[in-house]
C-alpha cells in the first residue's frame, strides 16, 4: 500500500546555505547536463556554452540600448522636473 504523504511534516530546512549551495552548485550542474542532453554535447562542450553565456543578435542589442536610453532619458526629465517642483 502506498504512503500518504501529503500530510506529513517535510524535515528540511531552508536555509540561506542550503540556498547558496543550490544556485552556485546544484543548478549550473543541472543547466549543463541539461545542455548534454538537448544539445548532444560532451560534459566539456556543454560547460563551455554554460559559460559562455547566451548569444544575442546585433538587432537584440540595439533594441536593448534603444529602451534603456529611453528609459534614462524619462528619469532624467522626471528628475529634473521633480527638482523644478521643489525649488518653488
């Protein structure tokens, strides 16, 4: 007969460690051996793109530079309009 399990208590902790030890170790680990599967690389290959990082189109750059400077310039203004306001 199986177990019920729903209504028992769970006995671990969490802790900051425990959180730390998980995304420093335990969720690369799983993202590359994901990588190993998916992509059908060697564990070394699979490392490598992890480390890596994402790779982005020149237009997904640009698109980014163009809303951040967007957004810059709306804080700026608000700034300066917020100093205009006190300065009355």
């Amino acid at each position: 007969m199986l177990k019920d399990t729903s209504t028992e208590q769970c006995n671990m902790k969490v802790t900051l460690a425990n959180i730390f030890f998980f995304l420093l170790f335990d969720f690369p680990e799983a993202i590359i051996h994901g990588l190993c599967e998916l992509q059908a690389l060697s564990w070394q290959e699979a490392e490598e793109v992890f480390l890596r990082g994402p790779t982005y189109h020149p237009s997904e750059v640009e698109e980014f530079d163009r809303v951040i400077a967007k957004r810059m310039r709306k804080e700026a203004t608000f700034a300066y309009q917020k100093q205009d306001d006190s300065d009355r």
